[in-house]
C-alpha cells in the first residue's frame, strides 16, 4: 500500500519539526496503526463495509497526535494534515474530512468531555481507531517518558504522575466502558494485568536497597 509509506514519512517528518518526544512519535504511531488494523480484522466479516474505509482508519491512526494540543496548535495541526493529505496523497476529499474529524475528537478528553462525536457510516471507524489509541495507553513506561519530557524531569515525580494516571484513568478504562469491540475487551483486560504487573515491578525496582 503506497498511502502507508507516505503517511509514516510525513509522521517522522512533523515529529521531528515539531519536537514530538517519544510517547507520542512514530513508535506510537506504529503501535496504534497495528492495533488499528488487528481490531479491524476483527470486525470486518460482520461489517464488511469496512474494508472500503481500510485507508481512514490506516491514516487515522498513524497521524492521530499529529494536531495534538500537547505539542501544538491543534488548529494549525489540522491545517498541516489537509494539506498534505490534499497535495501528498490520493485521499478523497470526503475521507480526509473523516480523517480530520476522528483525530480531532477520539482523544480521551474530548471524549470524557464531549462523548462521542455522530459520524453515520464512519462511526466504527472512529471506534477502531479511538479503541487502537487507548490499548496503546497501557505501556506505563510511555506514561514515564512523556511526563519526564513534558511535566518534570525528575524521575521519581514522573513515575509517581505515572501511577496516578494508571490508577485514576488507564486501569479505569473498562470500568468506564471506552470499549466496544469484542476485541478491544478481550485485548485490554490481558493488557491491564500486564500493565498491574508492571506497575508492581517498577516499585521492586525502586524499592531496592542501595548497594
């Protein structure tokens, strides 16, 4: 698929002009494109009108943070994305509207604020989408990076931020029903144990006598 080659280019690209930290680069971006993809392999035999939206959901997920308001403005981010979408690419212009308004309404925010924005035949799009984002959230280390590049360099402050995400939010995910594919569930209830798991081996670590 030629979009796809494009598409992480620009990515690699914007993060780097942008001075996107790792949290949020093209290792995100990748995790959740796959994400993204393995969802929609699970949904397309009972909505096979899917595969006719592969290329929103493919772009949708590796641009996704291209426009977010952590790194930028969230208008100008936009802007950018129209136009290499309009001048890079052989995306219709139906679907790059599709594209801009799932990436500017699928973050947990905007959600837990707004709730989920009406978008007929595009909705699960969005879902897969929105639902490849948040399985991503489950790496507490990525948690760590952002807030030691974002919010404090200290270590111990960051990892602390860290925990209270995990316990405020990210293990509350289920419990706050974010997710409505089968797979999603089946997916993130394997990942919060992982992430509880890892939660309990980050303070082994930090809790280890000095030598």
């Amino acid at each position: 698929m030629i979009l796809i080659p494009k598409l992480i280019n620009f990515a690699v690209l914007t993060v780097k002009q942008l001075h996107i930290d790792e949290s949020h680069g093209l290792s995100h971006a990748l995790n959740v494109l796959h994400h993204s993809h393995n969802i929609l392999e699970s949904e397309i035999t009972s909505r096979p009108y899917l595969n006719r939206q592969r290329d929103i959901i493919y772009t949708s997920a590796l641009i996704h943070d291209l426009c977010d308001k952590k790194y930028m403005d969230e208008y100008q981010g936009i802007q950018n994305i129209h136009k290499y979408l309009t001048t890079k690419t052989s995306l219709i212009s139906e679907d790059i509207a599709i594209v801009e308004k799932i990436i500017s309404t699928m973050s947990y925010s905007k959600v837990r604020t707004n709730g989920y924005p009406y978008l007929g035949k595009y909705e699960m799009a969005y879902h897969i989408v929105r639902e490849a984002d948040l399985l991503s959230a489950y790496d507490i280390d990525r948690s760590i990076i952002y807030n030691m590049n974002n919010i404090n360099e200290d270590f111990n402050v960051s990892l602390g931020n860290a925990f209270d995400l995990f316990e405020t939010r990210v293990l509350r995910h289920n419990d706050d029903d974010l997710f409505i594919t089968p797979y999603s569930k089946l997916l993130s209830k394997k990942l919060e144990k992982e992430a509880i798991e890892k939660i309990s081996y980050w303070k082994t670590i930090i809790n280890q006598p000095a030598p």
